[in-house]
C-alpha cells in the first residue's frame, strides 16, 4: 500500500476514566492510525498544572503516530457540554465550562480534562477542539428537557437540574448518515444507539427533540448494566433499605442485562444461556425500545426511517427483528435476509416498507468531521 506523503490528519483522543482511545483520520476518512491505552491512573484534572499519566499516554501516542500524517488538529471527546450546541475550539474560557461541568459529570469530565490539557501542551500549535456527547440533543426544546420538577428548585441550581441525554455524536452521525443513503428526503428519524449503553433520540429536520437519557446516563433503556426508566418512588425506597452510598452501584452498575439475567451484560451470552432470566432481560430489553420508538414517533408526528447502530445495533439481528415485529403497526416489514447480516450498513426492511437501516457507529469520522469545520481546516 502507497501512502501520500503529505497527509494531514486529525487525531481524536477520547480519554475514559481509565483508559485512552485514539485514531488517526487523514482528510480522505482512512484510518492511519490506532489503539487504546489502558490502566492510567488519572491524577487532578483541576488546576492549570495538573498532571497525570494521561500526559504520559499522551506522549507515548503522539511519539507513535506515522510520520507520513502531519497532525493538524485534535478532537477531544467530552461527555458533558452542559449547554453548547456544537463542538468548541478549546480557548481558557472552554476548558473552565468544562471543568465547571464536572461537578455534573463527575466520572467523565475530569479525565477528558487531563487529556485535553495534555494534549494542548505537546501540540500547542494546532486547533484542538472538544466535541460534547450532549451537544447535539441542546436542541431539545424544554418540553422534552424539563423535569416536572419546581420552578424554584430549576432556578435554584441555576437550571441545570434537567435532561442533557448523550451519544449525541452517533446519534448525528446515524441521522446525517441515512439521509445520505436514502434517496428521498428523511424528515422524522429515530436512531437507536444500542452498546453497552444505550439511548434512543427523536430527530425532527436533522435536529434532536427528544432523548433517552437524561441529566445522567441511567436514564432511558435497558442497558448492559443500567437499569434505564425506573420509579424515583423506588429509588428512595432502595436508598433507605440499602443505603444511599449504594444506589450508583445498584442502579448503574447491578441493574440492566447483567443484573435481571444475573449473568452477562453482554447479550451474546444471555443468548447463549438461554435462561428464563435471560430471556426475560431480552423481553424487558425489547419491549421497552419498542415503547420509545411509539412514543417518539407521536413526539415527531410520524415516522420516516428507523436506525440502528452500537454493538447490539449493529450486531444483533434478533433484537432488531423483534424491534421492528413489535412496530408491524406502523408499516415496518423485515427484510429476513437482510437483516440476518453482521456490521453491515444496509437497510433491513423490505422495498415497501417504512425503512429501517443498520448504521455502524463511526463516532471517531464524526468527531474529525466536526473538528475540522470548527477549526475551518
Ligand atoms: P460500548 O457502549 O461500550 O461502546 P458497544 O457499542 O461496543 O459498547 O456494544 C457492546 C455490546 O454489544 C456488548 O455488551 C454486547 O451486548 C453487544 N454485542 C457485541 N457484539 C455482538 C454480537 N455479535 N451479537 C450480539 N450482541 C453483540
């Protein structure tokens, strides 16, 4: 393989909480390079100094990048973006929203932090640029992002007290993506993004009405480990029998696939198993999508094209066969065959149906998309 000598590229680095994902993209959209660091012990994302072993990470991937790619410019994922709605060149004022916004994400924020500041130190000559999970859904118009909650207490915390969603950038990505390979125009879209997180978002002329999740990620749809929509009534009633301290764990980390299966968050091997609790994970799992997508549809006034992406999405032909068995009503037919295919972007529903399409995630070719129109590069 011949590779262009004067390559330029975007890298995107998304730094978890204990790890470091990152791609090299060249302008044409072609991987150049990749891989994932894990067991960084993060140190203080607060305070203009503050280092870690993500600066170490960070140099170890900058020092392994190919020579033939010139880096010139660097997409940063952040889950929260509190209240922006597109991506943002990283100035002073950015990263203090960012670390302001910590205390609202307090799992995802601080580790994007060091990354970024890492990063900005060894490449101080480049754009680099944060593109936030919740951007996407600052569109929701309050009806869908507000809590019934008081007003009083909404002010009171400075209206933060209300739903953000996240997986914005896939959930963009699915909504741009099928409009490209639909030959008629898309007008009422839902894309379901199922991993091991999950969220599906109402899209209404290419822009969120409506979300999934909520001021944090449980809420919504069964996930791997999160239990999604549950009474408030119950939460406090858990809190008093097992303690406050517990609840996170229980409902974040105990609930969902793994915890109603009491086997696996992963849904390959509850199918494998086969057992009523398994296979009641699955039902609750299903008939709980099927929910979102009626309602979203009346949220939208109809619906034009269903999408399907993230590991289950993409990967697993029963749940979306029973995904979209369960919305026949609508005028969603299965296409078996195609259906019955891995990873593959193509529509599943058949030629007079409302269609219905597997969209692998591409987060990574969205983020560099995005970096490049904020940088103007
Ligand atoms: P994350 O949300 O962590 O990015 P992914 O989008 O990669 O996760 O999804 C991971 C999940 O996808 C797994 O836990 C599993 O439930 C599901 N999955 C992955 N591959 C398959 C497959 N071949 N068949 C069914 N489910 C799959």
């Amino acid at each position: 393989m011949t590779s262009n000598p004067t390559a330029q590229g975007i890298l995107v680095l998304n730094s978890g909480s204990s790890s470091l994902k990152y791609q090299l993209l060249d302008f044409t959209g072609q991987v150049r390079a990749h891989g994932l660091i894990e067991r960084i012990e993060a140190g203080s994302a607060v305070g203009d100094h503050a280092s870690s072993d993500y600066a170490s990470a960070i140099d170890g991937v900058l020092d392994s990048l190919p020579a033939d790619v010139t880096v010139v410019g660097v997409g940063h994922r952040v889950v929260h973006g509190g209240f922006y709605k597109e991506a943002k060149l990283l100035t002073p004022e950015v990263i203090g929203e960012i670390e302001r916004l910590c205390a609202l994400a307090p799992l995802h924020n601080p580790p994007a932090l060091e990354g970024i500041r890492a990063s900005m130190r060894r490449r101080p000559g480049v754009p680099h640029v944060a593109v936030f999970d919740t951007a996407f859904h600052a569109t929701m118009p309050p009806r869908a992002y507000r809590y019934a909650i008081s007003e009083a207490l909404y002010q009171e915390n400075n209206g933060e007290l209300r739903r953000y969603g996240a997986h914005g950038t896939s959930h963009a990505y699915m909504a741009r993506r099928v409009q490209e390979l639909h030959a008629h125009p898309l007008k009422r879209i839902i894309t379901l993004h199922l991993g091991n997180g999950a969220s599906a978002a109402a899209i209404l002329d290419g822009v969120s009405v409506d979300t999934s999740m909520g001021f944090t990620p449980l809420e919504g749809l069964v996930m791997g480990t999160r239990s999604g929509d549950i009474d408030a009534g119950l939460v406090m009633w858990l809190s008093q029998k097992y303690g406050p301290d517990n609840i996170n764990a229980i409902l974040n980390k105990q609930s969902g696939l793994k915890g109603m299966s009491g086997l696996s968050n992963d849904l390959r091997d509850l199918h494998a198993a086969g057992t009523p609790e398994a296979q009641l994970a699955l039902d609750v799992m299903v008939y709980r999508l099927i929910k979102y997508v009626g309602a979203y549809t009346a949220a939208l006034g109809g619906l034009d094209a269903l999408v399907f992406t993230g590991g289950i999405g993409e990967n697993d032909a029963v749940v979306r066969a029973q995904v979209i068995a369960g919305l026949h009503f609508f005028g969603l037919v299965l296409d078996e065959e195609a259906n019955n295919v891995r990873g593959q972007e193509r529509r599943i529903t058949t030629a007079n149906s409302l269609p219905a399409y597997v969209i692998p995630a591409n987060e990574e070719g969205e983020i560099a998309r995005q970096v490049r129109e904020v940088a103007g590069i």
